[in-house]
C-alpha cells in the first residue's frame, strides 16, 4: 500500500535536540521496576521495543523524585544517587534503537494518592479532599477498575496541608533528580504538570486555597512550577530538554479551564520550557483523560499551541491518518502515543512502510490501567508480549552493527 505520511516522519527540534520524527511515546506507568523504583529488565525491553518500533521520541513514565511522603510500591524513582546508573542503562538503551530519551519526572500525587502508601498522611497544597462523580469515567472503564479508581466514588481523605518549607524541600528534590536524570544521559526531562496530581494541584482554584507564597493568586500558584523550571534551567544549563505535560481543561466546575491554561502556559514557556506536552481532564473528569474517541485533545493542543512558539505534544492519537492531519494543519508539533504504543510498539515503522492494515489497533478498553492500578504488572488483551517483552530477543539493547558492517 503505498501511503506516505510526510508530515509524521520529518524530523522537529526540540530546543538544542534534533528528533528524528514527530512520533512520541507518552508516559505511561507498567510496574515494571523493583519494588523500590530501580530499573529491571523488563523495563529497558519496554522503552526497547518502542524504540525499535520506530518512535522518535520516548519519554519514560513517571518517576517520583522523593519519597519524602510516599512510598514508592513499584514506581520508577530517581530519589537516590544509587539508581543513577540503572537510569543510565535505560536511557542507553533507547538510544540504541536511534530515539531520543526524556524522563518524566513527579513530585508525587497528593491528594488523588493512596492512603496506604502515603507516610504520614496525603499531603497536598490545601486540606481539601478530592470529590470524584460515577459520571466522570469513560464508557469503557471497566467496573472493577472504577472500583479501584475512587476506591468507591465520593469524598477522598482529607491530606494535610504541605508546609512552605516541605514545598521548598520538594522543589529541591525534584532539582536533584533532574541533575541525576542528567547524568544517567537522559536528553532531558518532563515535569508532569498533569493529571491532577501534586503540582497540578498548585495550579488549580479547586485544589489550592493557600493564602501564602504559594498560593491565593494565580501568580502564586504559579510559583511551584515556576521554580522547578528556573531552578532546574539555572543548575543544569540551556542545552538541556525540559518539558512540561499540563491538563489544558480540568473539566470540572471550579477547575482549570482551557482559557486559563492559554494564559498559564506562555509564563510557563518564558521561565525556560522547551516543549508543552498536553493532556486532559483529571481524576474528577478522567473520561477526558481516557477519551473513548480519538483526537478529542486535538483542539486544547491547537489552543495551545496558538500562543507558544515551542512544540506542543498531543496525546489521544491511534491511527496515522489522524496524526499527519494534526500536524499538516498544525494543531500540533508532535504526536504523542500511549495505550496504541502498549498494543504494537511497532506503529512507527508500520506507518512508515504504509503498513496500515497490519497495525494493532488499541480498543481503549482500558484493561492495562486496571492492571495498573490494581498493583499488577501491565498487560494488553491485544498484544500477548507486553509486559513480558524482556523474553524476546529482539529487544535486546546490545550495540548493533550496521547493514555495511557486516
């Protein structure tokens, strides 16, 4: 079949880094490393078998950079100078399939955090509880996992309001994991912004009622975010990525709102941003955050990308067709996949070989984020291999020489 898709595989600069497509692979949790966050096998022929799938861009899944108040319970982490060289592993490895690496990196989940693993309690911005509506799941949430989700939908616990010194430790913290990050050899990070967690909590009315620093005006809650981009600008120089994934819509009365986030994310920009990857929606709207139909998020990320001028990432991209038209009409830079990377990793090279009819097309039946969120690893009704891709050999990250070399 002789489809050629232009757009998609021109190469796009992202500040000082050159990629050499505008196919990304999004964030996505797999349970995958140790019980302490460090990297396994497993986990390097994940991001592999991506690479090797073609992607040009692979951003690695959230990774918390404290446990100051939160366990990690299999959760990626670069909290501790020890697991810089497992991190290295990783980040080699996805170079050695010709992709660029980004590490995105958290502060946690505050008050959407389990009880269980939070040390001393959920901690967020302000002593409000999230409230959670049975009409905010997509169609095709599963029941089980809706139960898992809102551990029964209503109220949340009550987390305790984070002092302007822990915010400050964080802040240094999350500086000391992106220098690590930097070390290890990653090409830059992502500071996930989105979702609803910790920081996004900052910089939403709903979830921040502070009356200090860090809070009350929308400049104030501005200034968690703000200091994680200068700060980490300042310590580790202007050639470096950073990135940063924000929920455009919060979709919910009393949240951010599309109009907001046009004003938001230039100030983000200016303070040293190489890109804006976009998502949606949060745990109270999550049917926005797992869309059922694809290229919903497309119009926030053209919102978006109206008043930067740095590359904007859109999410909720599943078949090539709806990429190369999200790009040729400029309504975003790069296409970012998530659960069609879980269900065929090698989408890229498909597309690239206008192999369409042979793609693995993801249902969005959300069967991997059950898994996920029930402490199991991930896997895909549609792809037997995930989650046990570390068997295959073909994923392997041992240097490889080229075709004229052998």
């Amino acid at each position: 079949m002789d489809i050629k898709f232009e757009k998609l595989f021109e190469p796009i600069k992202i500040g000082s880094l050159q990629v050499k497509n505008r196919i990304a692979m999004g964030p996505m949790g797999t349970r995958s490393c140790t019980h302490d966050g460090y990297v396994t096998d497993q986990l390097l022929t994940h991001y592999t078998a991506r690479a090797k799938g073609g992607a040009g861009l692979i951003i690695v899944e959230h990774t918390l950079v404290t446990t100051r108040h939160w366990s990690s319970k299999r959760i990626t982490g670069l909290w501790d100078e020890e697991q810089v060289t497992e991190m290295g592993e990783l980040a080699e490895a996805i170079h050695t399939f010709g992709a660029k690496a980004i590490i995105q990196l958290s502060l946690g989940f505050g008050q959407v955090g389990h009880i269980s693993r939070a040390k001393d309690g959920l901690v967020a911005p302000s002593a409000i509880p999230v409230v959670i509506r049975e009409d905010s799941f997509p169609r095709r949430f599963p029941k089980r996992l809706k139960e898992i989700e809102v551990r029964g939908a209503g109220v949340g616990p009550v987390p305790r309001a984070l002092t302007t010194e822990e915010i400050m430790e964080l802040e240094d913290d999350f500086v000391k994991a992106a220098r690590r990050a930097k070390i290890a050899g990653f090409d830059g990070i992502e500071v996930h912004g989105g979702h609803g967690y910790l920081i996004a909590q900052f910089l939403s009315p709903i979830s921040n009622a502070r009356t200090d620093l860090y809070g009350g005006s929308p400049e104030n809650r501005l200034r968690l975010p703000l200091n994680l981009i200068r700060k980490t600008r300042a310590v580790l120089g202007t050639d470096w990525v950073i990135g940063y994934r924000i929920s455009a819509d919060e979709h919910f009365e009393g949240g951010l709102t599309l109009e907001d986030s046009k004003g938001i994310v230039p100030v983000l920009v200016g303070a040293g941003l190489d890109y804006v990857h976009l998502s949606s929606g949060g745990p109270r709207s999550s049917k926005w955050t797992f869309p059922d139909e694809e290229g919903v998020i497309i119009p926030e990320a053209a919102a978006i990308k109206s008043v930067v001028s740095v590359p904007v990432l859109c999410p909720n991209i599943y078949t090539p067709q709806v990429a190369e038209d999200a790009l040729s009409e400029g309504k975003a830079d790069i296409v970012s996949l998530a659960r069609q990377y879980l269900a065929d990793p090698e989408w890229a090279n498909k597309a690239k070989a206008g192999k369409i009819d042979q793609i693995r097309a993801c249902t969005r039946c959300n069967f991997c984020s059950q898994r996920v969120l029930e402490g199991l690893a991930i896997r895909c009704p549609l792809n037997p291999e995930l989650g046990l891709e570390r068997f295959n050999p073909e994923y392997y990250p041992i240097k490889r020489k080229r075709d004229s070399e052998r």
